[in-house]
C-alpha cells in the first residue's frame, strides 16, 4: 500500500516532536509537510533519516517552507512555478517512482481587498498552467498541501457566514474546480465521510473543540491515480497534542502495481 500524507506543521521546528511521531505511528511511504518555517541549513535530516526517510525542502526563514519526506530517493526536484519569479518558498515537485508529487501552499489571501488576495489569484492561474503542463508530461500525479480554499459548503463549518471571506470565495472556489477539470480527483470525496470533516480550526474561540473548522488541505490524484485510491481521511489527533499546529494530517492510500 502507497499511503501519502499532508501536513501544514506551522513550524517544523516546533512540531518536530509531533511529526516524527506521527510518522512512527503510521509509516506512510510519502509525507509532504508545509510552513516548515526554516532556512535549507536548518533543516533537521537526520532525525527523518533514523526513521528510514529521505527529505527533500525548499525552506524560508519565519514564513512558508515545503518538504516531503519519503521512503525511497526522490528525483527530478522542481522549487519554483515556471515562469514565476517569487521569493516566497511555496512549491515542491518530486518524482516517487513513476508518481509526479507535488507539494503546495497555496497563498491565504488576508481578505477579499487585499492586493494578497489578487497575488493569489494570480498564483492559482500560474498553478493552472503549471499542473496542465504536467499533465501532459505524467500521468500519475498527486498534488497536495494546503490549499486554503475550501472548496464545497460542506468544507466549511458555516458557508453562510464565510460566503464573502477569503478561503470560500467564489473566485477561489472556481479555480479549484477548474484544476480538477484538468484530469484530477479530490481523494477525500472518493469516499463517504463523516459530516463536518475539516483539516484547519483556528486557534481562537475554542475552535476545535467546537468543531468549527474549514477543509483546506487537499490531495488530489490524477484520473489515472484516482482510480487507484483505496481510502482517505482525515487525522484529528494531532490536533489534540500539546502546542499543536492548527492543522492535522490528510491523508490517502492506494493500491499500486508492481513497479508503480
């Protein structure tokens, strides 16, 4: 079984306790990590690497960050957005095998009036072309991360009250579905889920106990690979630990064949 995971860690340095647990716990084959939140030379290998994984990261210092963490070596590393020229340390692609991964944190946006908001919009169209583009090249691809778009009023908590804000606007919400139009799944709707089931609770007004959260980390397979996903779900208990990140791990498994 190829299990893959996502976790926006809201700093690697103070979740590292947490994620090599997490991994101990379930040995998933693949597990990409966002807002590591740390430079290249901080990054810390040799824990992962007594644990049997090899690591690949594009850091930052005290913003974003991606890493994935893997089973096997990965190949054909990819930092950047063709085209894009940008400092902020958002996309990490690897090939696993014949499998195109590739790992994302997808700007927040601050508010609807925010020129952040039209910088992710911007973003989510270089995306677009970005994963077209791939398509062409892979046919098995997984994109995964932190999407902060939830993308159905199930994957809100309250669709009525966040219906104008960033993260469930109209225009977000219409890029996502326009990347599934590309030849993409979203894994967790593969699958009958639980009502409520979100990945994201802010830390204020007891949000998590109250359950009122958003989905916004995703994994999407390719058609091909879609039809190879056997579960996927949602982790809330590292939401639980102590000083946790106010995401949790999404996670999805498939059944390869040999070789793939």
């Amino acid at each position: 079984m190829f299990k893959v995971a996502t976790w926006n860690v809201n700093s690697l340095k103070v979740r590292l306790g947490h994620v090599l647990q997490w991994l101990t716990e379930h040995e998933p084959t693949v597990l990409a990590l966002q807002e590591i939140k740390l430079i290249d030379a901080e990054f810390p290998v040799e824990p992962f690497e007594r644990l049997g994984y090899h690591a690949v990261f594009s850091g930052q210092k005290t913003y974003n960050g991606v890493a994935i963490l893997a089973k096997q070596p990965l190949s054909n590393i990819e930092v950047e957005l063709p085209n894009w020229v940008d400092p902020q340390r958002r996309v990490l692609a690897v090939t696993y095998d014949d499998i195109r991964i590739i790992n994302l944190y997808i700007p927040n946006g601050e508010s609807l009036i925010s020129e952040k908001y039209q910088y992710k919009l911007l973003w989510l169209k270089a995306l677009q072309n970005y994963l077209q583009q791939q398509l062409q090249q892979y046919s098995q691809i997984l994109v995964l991360g932190d999407f902060n778009i939830a993308p159905m009023e199930q994957d809100v908590h309250d669709p009525l009250a966040w219906q104008n804000s960033v993260l469930f606007s109209l225009a977000e919400r219409e890029i996502f579905q326009q990347i599934l139009t590309l030849g993409f799944q979203d894994t967790f709707r593969l699958f009958e889920q639980l009502a409520k089931s979100f990945s994201w609770w802010d830390y204020r007004a007891a949000a998590f106990r109250r359950n009122l959260g958003l989905r916004i980390d995703h994994i999407l397979a390719s058609d091909a690979l879609a039809k190879k996903c056997q579960a996927a779900g949602i982790d809330k208990q590292p939401r639980k630990w102590e000083r946790p990140s106010d995401h949790t791990p999404v996670w999805a498994n498939f059944l390869l064949n040999s070789g793939s």
